[in-house]
C-alpha cells in the first residue's frame, strides 16, 4: 500500500471519529445557563425534548455531516418544520449555529435537568 493511500485511510478514519463523538457527547441533558427553566434533552436514540417557559417541544435529530445536524420537529414550529444547525462541543458547552449564516442559535450547559 502506498503511503498517500496509508495517510488518507488514516485521515478518513480520524473523521469518522470525531464524527461519532459529537454525536455520542451530544446525549444528555443541556440548559440555558441564564434560563435554568429550559431545558433540552437529546438521547441516544436520535430524538430530543425541549421543555421551557410552558412549551414542550418534541422531534428528531440526525447528523449529515461531521458536525452538521438537522434537528426535525414532531409539530410545526411557527411554520417551520426543520432546522439544519452546526454543532460544536467544547467542555460542558453546547453552541448550536444556523447552518448557513453560522449565527448562534443556542448557547447550553450540560445539566441536570427536572
């Protein structure tokens, strides 16, 4: 075997790690740490439940690529049904963008939710 072909498997293979991570250090319970009465909480599963302010809001979520996720809502959302978002996780922090203006949707601590 070559060795560009040894260097790209073992890119490919790094990729494909960091891919699972986020999606396995996603799960769990994660809050807004100037709204300690929402919550959301993503399983392991692929689905998710955000509870706040007398809403609860319940649907899907799946990751496309490396960090890209698009979260899929149970019940239309003032008109939306799905957002593409990019997620990164530094610590316990959770930052959730907009997948095309890369503005901040979401800024979460993990938690332990009620």
């Amino acid at each position: 075997m070559k060795l560009s072909n040894i260097v790209l498997l073992s890119l490919l293979v790094a990729f494909i790690n960091a891919c699972s991570r986020i999606q396995d250090s996603i799960v769990g319970s994660w809050q807004d740490p100037e709204k300690r009465n929402s919550c959301i909480v993503f399983k392991k599963d692929g689905t998710f439940t955000s509870s706040g302010g007398g809403l609860t809001v319940s649907g899907s979520y799946t990751f496309t690529n490396g960090n890209q996720m698009t979260m899929k809502f149970e019940q239309s959302m003032f008109g939306v049904e799905a957002v593409a978002t990019q997620v990164s996780i530094e610590g316990n922090t959770l930052v959730v963008s907009d997948q095309k203006s890369s503005q901040n949707i979401m800024k979460l601590e993990r938690a332990q939710c009620q």
